[in-house]
C-alpha cells in the first residue's frame, strides 16, 4: 500500500507542478486584469478630459449650445452639498444604527435589522430616488438640493450601519468593563471610549461609502435635478458632476462630450482626495497612538 | 484617614444561569487591608471581587442570594446607584485597558465627567495619582502622549492611577500582575504596599507568592466555596484545611 501511495505519487508529479504553475499564472492575469481595467478607464479619462480641463472649467457656469467654454463650477459646488446633505442624513442615522445593533440590541432584533441593512443595500439606486421624490419632492413641490441630499444619504445608511456596527464590536471587551468599573454610565463609554477606539474603522465605512455616493446619478435625476446656475438656495434644484456628465453625455454636441470627460475625471479624482484624506486621518491617529 | 471600605458578604450564593459559581460565601475584609483571592481556574475567585462591584451584572441571567455589604450598606438593593457604588469600587483588570486617550487624559477622565472643569484641579489630581502610582516621572514631560504608547507595567500603573483618580475606597485587582515581567510586577507590588493607608485592596491572583508577599488575609476558594480565610502568615504557615494545605504545598491545582 505504502508502495502504490509513492508511485502514484512519484507518477503524478510532473502533472501536479505544470498545474500548480498554471494555477499562478491564471490567478495572476486575473489579479492584472483588474489593474488594466482601472488603468484604461483612468486613462480614458485622462485622454478625453484632461485637454478640456483648464482653470475655467472649475470657475465658470456652463455655456449654452454652440458657445466654447464654460465650466462646471456650479456642479462641482453643488456635488459637495449633496455629499454634506448626504453626511448629515447617513451618518447619524447609520452610525446610530450601527452603535445600537453592537452595544444594545437583542439577538433577534440585530439580526432582523442586519438582514434588511443587506436588503436595503441592495436596493437599486434609483429607487432611493422615487422614495426621496415621494417624500420630499412631491410635498415640497419642487426639486431640492435637500431632497437629493437625503436620497444619497439614505443610499449610506445600510453600508455605514453595517461597517460601524462591525467596528464598534470588535473593540476590546476589557475597554468597557474598564470604563464602567470607573463608574462611567454605559452612554458615555460608548461616546468617550468606544467610538474613538474604533473611529478609524467607522471613518473608512463613512468614506467608502461617501465615495459610492458621490458618484450616483439615478438618484438625483429626479430630486436634485441639475441646475446650469449655482443655486441659491437648499430648497432650489442643484447642479451635480454625475448628472451634468449624464445630460451632456446624451446630448449630441462634441464641446459638451469632452466637457463630460473632464467632469468625469474630476469625479474620479474628487472621490480619490477624499479617500487619501480619510486614510490618512486613520494614519495620523495610528501614529498618535503608537506615540510617534 | 479614610476609615470606610469595609466589606461584608453574607451567606452569598451567586449563579450564572443554573450553574452555581459561588456557594454560600461569607467573608468581612477590613478597611485598609490588603486581602489576597487564590485558587484554581473556575473557583471563583475573580466571580466573588466582581460581585463587589456589580461587573457581573453585565453577564446576562446570573443571580445573586445573600447580602453584599460595602460600608454597611447593601449594594443588592434595588435603588444602589450602580454608577457610584463603582466610583467607590475602582477596579484594574488582568490586561491593562488605557482609553484610546493621552496620558493625561486618561486619570482625567473620570472627574471630567463627573463635571469637574476647574483646570487647576484637573492638573493637581493628575499629578498627585500619577505620583502616588509611581509613573509621575516616567511620564510627566509628555502627558499628551497617547496612553497606548506606554509600555505594559506602565499602563498597568496608569490604571491604577485612573483608578485612584476618582477617590474610591477599595481597590479590586484582577491579576493584575499576570501580563507583567518581575519588576514590572515588583513595582506594582510595592504600589500596592504604599497604597494600603488609603485604600481597601482585594487582588485575585494565581501567584502563591504574590498573595504572601503583599497580603494581610488570604482567602482561599475552590469549586466556589470559601476553604479558608484567615491572616495571611497564619494562612501559609499554618493551614488550618487539609485543602489549603495541599493547595499551597502544590499536591494539585
């Protein structure tokens, strides 16, 4: 018996190490494939809106058909009240959520809650949209910076209650019944020593979904709306990167088709900055706690 | 001097579901005695300190017979304020848990949320906790470092200041020790010695020697029941329990 195991095994080899060999070599083109993939859609961006990319673009209004020029100073403006809106909405709430789940709910309930958090993250974006129409829009009677807000915000919810529940559990067990044993009131362990224990974590979930928002269309189409001024009010439809890039991508005027190019790029890089903020943020407190 | 922290337990059976973990303990520690916990895994030992303190009230279904009694006054009842009767009770744990704070911050804590704003009061407490923890010099030019950069038996002092920081009467120490080399351990040991005149100290722990070194009574628990209790010379040298005897001799456990 001993014997066949070795034979067979001597038998096999030269199969086993091609395979073994190949099994590298696919996982890494699949590993490449996904580089290439960011870098022709990077590069794609940088062909086709770098050249159309210049100081006006950041500091003027768009310009009608048929003029040269123009920006898209106020969709960039307004792309960043969207995201504040949407800040203020989604991370209250989903870090509540996300808090409560970890530290105070039952079983039962948590479960029943995570299981709708998934649900509800898998809800297309559009539907956050006719929800937030419905909502705001309808009653309000017109189209809102503050319904697109809530929109976006609604779309964070799901992904900043599940990260921060996850992060807020897996903060050390001794760091509460230390906080309590110094007759601290549950509340203010979680706010005063929970939350900055885990606040690295919670502000990567915040980002990553930030940057999901950031550049959603569907939900804005018919909430935020566009504007082709800087709005002037919160209860005014708002111009933003996403939807000016969806109305001059559909439009048939070459000028505007690069303009969409150079917003897209812009979208990219914007959400890009807010990634490396946040990175370094949780770098910087990494340090601080190392005692660099 | 501080003449309260003194500790009664009665009759004191304690359950985590159906299973009893503590049986029919009675015990009285005196004010400004340091009393040592020992015996196996499981005994009880570390159930009984957080008894004390209500920590095991964080355990869902567990159940408390008998009367606890911290200066005479019943910790069981219905209206204890659980938040203060643990001000009263400070409590450092086997792992040393600095708050993701700076140093100074972490002994400050517990009076700032109390409301006490007064900077200079803040300062002077600071100092005098950490002087009386033994880390004052150590640390004292950079108290805005982060509590985590500290190295374990400094962290386990600052704990101890945190602790000391609130004016609590009694001292529980959950092997403290355990995670700590020698003279780290040394250090706290003799912390513990100058910390006595002010304090009631209770220290669970598994060291034999510890517990002779630093304790005036030892209290020795097995299978959840109080073998024996008695001054801690008396204890080591002249075991009254055929148990303890084997036990401190090593024949098991």
């Amino acid at each position: 018996m001993k014997d066949l195991v070795l034979k067979s095994f001597d038998a096999t080899r030269l199969r086993r190490e091609i395979w073994d060999k190949v099994m590298v070599v696919v996982l890494f083109l699949c590993a490449a494939c996904v580089l290439f993939i960011l870098f022709i859609i990077l590069w794609h961006l940088i062909a086709r809106g770098l050249s159309s990319l210049n100081p006006a673009f950041f500091t003027h209004l768009p310009k009608a058909v048929g003029e040269s020029g123009g920006g898209m100073a106020n969709a960039i403006i307004g792309t960043f009240v969207l995201l504040l809106l949407a800040v203020g909405v989604g991370v209250p709430l989903g870090l509540g959520a996300g808090v409560y789940l970890s530290e105070y709910a039952h079983q039962r309930f948590a479960q029943t809650v995570r299981f709708m958090t998934d649900v509800l993250n898998g809800v297309p974006s559009i539907v956050f949209g006719i929800f937030s129409y419905t909502v705001c829009v309808l009653p309000m009677k017109s189209f809102s910076a503050v319904s697109g807000g809530f929109a976006l915000g609604l779309m964070m919810i799901p992904m900043i209650t599940r990260t921060s529940e996850q992060f807020v559990k897996m903060v050390p067990h001794q760091l509460r019944e230390a906080g309590l044993a110094l007759g601290l009131p549950k509340w203010r362990v979680i706010t005063g020593i929970i939350l900055p224990s885990a606040i690295g974590g919670i502000m990567t979930g915040i980002m990553v979904a930030l940057a999901r928002v950031a550049g959603e269309t569907a939900p804005l189409l018919f909430t935020a709306f566009g504007n082709l001024h800087y709005t002037q009010s919160l209860m005014q439809p708002i111009a933003a990167i996403p939807l000016q890039i969806f109305n001059y991508a559909v439009s048939p005027y070459s000028d505007w088709h690069r303009q969409a190019w150079a917003g897209a790029l812009v979208l990219i890089v914007i959400v890009f900055i807010i990634n490396i903020w946040a990175q370094y943020f949780v770098y910087s407190r990494k340090r601080w706690s190392a005692g660099k | 001097m501080n003449t309260n922290g003194r500790i009664e337990v009665k009759n004191l059976n304690f359950y985590y579901g159906n299973y009893q973990a503590l049986k029919n303990v009675s015990m009285t520690v005196e004010p400004h005695q340091i009393v040592a916990m020992i015996g196996p895994s499981g005994c009880g030992k570390s159930t009984l300190i957080r008894i004390f303190n209500r920590m095991c009230d964080l355990i869902p279904s567990t159940r408390v017979e008998g009367k606890v009694l911290i200066d005479g006054k019943d910790i069981y009842t219905k209206d204890t304020d659980v938040v203060s009767l643990r001000r009263k009770v400070g409590m450092v744990f086997q792992k040393s848990t600095p708050f993701p704070k700076s140093i100074y911050d972490n002994v400050a804590y517990g009076l700032k949320i109390i409301g006490i704003k007064d900077h200079r009061v803040l300062n002077e407490t600071v100092e005098k906790c950490l002087r009386r923890s033994a880390l004052w010099d150590e640390v004292k030019d950079h108290l805005g470092k982060s509590a985590l950069s500290l190295s374990g038996g400094q962290q386990q002092r600052l704990c101890i200041a945190r602790a000391i920081a609130v004016d609590p009467e009694i001292i529980l120490m959950d092997e403290p020790c355990s995670a700590l080399d020698p003279i780290a351990t040394a250090r706290i040991e003799e912390l513990m010695a100058a910390l006595k005149d002010e304090y009631t100290i209770v220290i669970v722990t598994h060291n034999m020697q510890q517990a002779a070194r630093v304790s005036d009574k030892t209290a020795f628990l097995m299978h959840g029941q109080l073998i024996e209790y008695n001054k801690t010379t008396d204890f080591f040298t002249n075991p009254s329990n055929k148990i303890t005897e084997d036990y401190i001799t090593g024949r098991f456990g």
